[in-house]
C-alpha cells in the first residue's frame, strides 16, 4: 500500500509504503487507542456527570446503570433462590438422619445423658420452615442458616463416629466370646456330673469332650492370647487362652501344641492337635471355658442353634 503526501504544485511529492504487516501492526494500535479513550471518558466524564447531576448526560447513565442493577439484581436473586431451595433439601435430609442416628443409637445402647452431650449448650428448638423461591430469603438469613446446618453436620458426625465405635466394641467382644467349636465332629461327655472313668465314683466333668483320631486339628474358640502352653499331670499338654472380660479357655489332652505363652491368636486358628496324654482313657480333645476362674458349661458358648443340641447331647464315652 502507498500514500503520497504533496503540499503544492512546485513541492516535491512523498511516497509512504506500507506492507500488510505493518498495517494490522497500526489498525491494533488505533483499536487500543480507542479503547482507552472510550474508558477515560466514561469515567472521568460520564460518571462524573451522573454524580454531579449533569443535564441529559445524568439522566441517561442513571438508565443505564439502573438497568444494570436491576440486572444483576434479578441474577442475584435468581441464585439465593436456588440457594435457599437446597439449603431446603438439605435441612430435610439433616432431620432424616437425626431421627435416624436416634433410632440407631437406642440399638447399641447408647443411653440418652450421652446424646444430650452431643447437643450444643445453647440450642433452640421450632418447627422446620423449609424456605421457598420469592420468599425473600436475604443473604445474612442463609449464611446463618448454612452455619447451623454446618453445625448440625458436625454433631451427627460425632454421633455416628460414636454408633461406629460402640457397633466395633460389640463386634471385638463377640470376637472374644468362645462360641467356635475347636473340634469338627459329635461330643462325647458332657458338662456335669457323671461316673468318673478312673475310680467309678461320681465326679463333675468341668468341659466338653470331643472324641477324634489323634493328629486331628484343634482350632481356637474365640480370639485371644496364650495364657498357658505346658504339661499337666491330668490334663496332658495343655493350652490356654485368655480373651479378657474374665474368660479364659482351655485345651486339654493335645498330642502336640503349635502354640506358645504370649502368642496373639485369632478365632479358627489352629493350637494343637488332638491326642490322649495326661489322664485320658482315648483319644479326644477336653475343651473349658471359664469364667473368673469357675467352670462354665461351654455348650453356653456355642454358635447359634448348636448350643441347645449341645447340652442335650448324651455322653458317649466317658473321658476325663
């Protein structure tokens, strides 16, 4: 592209030539330009005007900027609105979960004094207003609301990290309980009295006897720690777990023990194995349990159903 710049018939005429380059490089130039200019005077004139109240100049910016606010205005409300609707839903959901962390907790025991402990010193009860699009709900109103619900949130946690806790306590205790059978396969002895194999007198049979083939596997009733791994004139090699709260179970005549005193074991774990040593008449394992010390019927213990079948069973043979 070329200009040509002459001042008279006499002078001499200037040639500019500019490439396409440096064309677009002014065109950028002169938009900036403009752009800046339009922002000076809509500041430094325009607003000034609408401050100060100049005619024609005032009345149209306060349109504009009236229509303006009025937009953002109506974008605002729009938003708290949709706000305050699920502000709504959740305040909804947050009373499901009261009524339900209630209802749970009454069925691990949690007692009532526990759940006042939970609820702040200062709260306020009312009927739940669920908040509605139109009904004016200001931006104070919901953030007050939000930090209550943020409250809310919080406690229901604690009383589910609670409920947690107390459901984990009832399952390690039943961990602890010894309901397992040690030895696959029918009883022979029961607990009670009965004619003593030895010297024909009657004695009690403090445990339940399992009659099996010696080498047969012997499994832990319950979780625990080996309290006693040694021999026992009556009883053999014998084994015994502590599982706290008092009990303790014991595993008498084994031909051979796989634990040792201090062992962690867990509920299935295999100790020993079935043997006759100690004051034994065969082959069988004689299981224990007991609490504080005194004998307990272990057919007590046992897993479900099996406990009935268990006491009633009829003594086989009759072992020590």
């Amino acid at each position: 592209m070329q200009i040509l710049i002459t001042h008279g018939t006499l002078a001499r005429t200037r040639v500019l030539q500019f490439n396409r380059w440096q064309l677009g490089a002014a065109l950028a130039a002169l938009i900036v330009a403009l752009t800046l200019l339009s922002g000076t005077v809509y500041h430094f004139v325009f607003l000034k005007a609408a401050r100060e109240g100049w005619p024609v100049v005032s009345p149209l910016m306060r349109l504009v900027v009236r229509d303006e606010f009025a937009q953002r205005d109506r974008f605002l409300r729009e938003n708290l609105d949709a706000m305050a609707q699920k502000v709504g839903e959740v305040q909804a959901k947050m009373i499901k979960l009261e009524a339900m962390g209630e209802r749970v907790s009454g069925i691990v025991g949690i007692k009532p004094d526990e759940l006042k402990q939970l609820a702040p010193k200062s709260a306020a009860g009312g009927p739940f207003v669920p908040f509605a699009p139109g009904a004016g709900l200001s931006m104070d109103q919901l953030k007050g609301t939000l930090g209550s619900l943020d409250v809310e949130a919080d406690q229901r946690t604690d009383l589910f990290t609670l409920v947690e806790s107390r459901l984990l306590e009832k399952r390690l205790a039943d961990l602890m309980i010894p309901n397992s059978r040690p030895v696959e396969g029918p009883i022979g002895s029961g607990f009670g009295f009965r004619s003593d194999p030895f010297s024909g007198r009657a004695a009690l049979h403090t445990g339940l006897d399992f009659p099996a083939e010696a080498g047969t596997k012997v499994y832990a009733s319950a979780g625990g720690v080996v309290l006693l791994s040694e021999y026992h004139p009556e009883y053999g090699n014998l084994v015994e777990l502590v599982h706290g709260n008092g009990l303790v179970t014991r595993y008498a005549h084994n031909s051979r023990v796989l634990v040792k005193v201090g062992d962690l074991i867990r509920r299935g774990q295999v100790i020993s194995e079935v043997g006759t040593s100690g004051r034994s008449t065969g082959a069988h394992l004689h299981f224990e349990v007991l609490l504080d010390g005194v004998p307990q019927d272990p057919a007590k213990f046992l897993a479900g159903g099996e406990a009935a079948s268990l006491a009633a069973a009829k003594p086989r043979r009759a072992r020590r």
